[in-house]
C-alpha cells in the first residue's frame, strides 16, 4: 500500500493558499508546495502541515462542487 498510496497530496486549501499568495507577489509558499508535491511518496518530517485537511469552519466547494 505504502508504494502506491502518496504521503502528501495537494490538498485544495494549501493549494489556494499558496496562489493567493503567489497572486500578491510572495512565491515561497507555491516553490514549498512544488518541492513537497514533487517527493509525494516522502516523508518530510517538517512538512506535517500537508498531511492535514483544512480545519476551518467554513464550508469548502471545489470547482466540481463537492
């Protein structure tokens, strides 16, 4: 399973975060996503923070809607 199955995955918030800030001229979260997205099957110790959902409160629609 482990083979197969990544560690991080580009979840939609740390996506849209990192755009967000990309968008205002700041690239360091966008270059952190590409070297986490780029090692899926890695673990990176100091990258827990891709391993979580989004814990916010608000409701959370993707473009497909779900």
């Amino acid at each position: 399973m482990r083979s197969v199955n990544p560690i991080f995955i580009p979840r939609n918030h740390k996506v849209e975060e990192a755009l967000k800030d990309a968008n205002e001229g700041d690239l360091n979260k966008i270059i952190e996503l590409i070297e986490v997205i780029k090692r899926p099957f890695t673990n990176l110790d100091n990258k827990n923070e891709y391993l979580k959902p989004n814990n916010s409160n608000q409701e959370y629609k993707t473009y497909c809607g779900t």
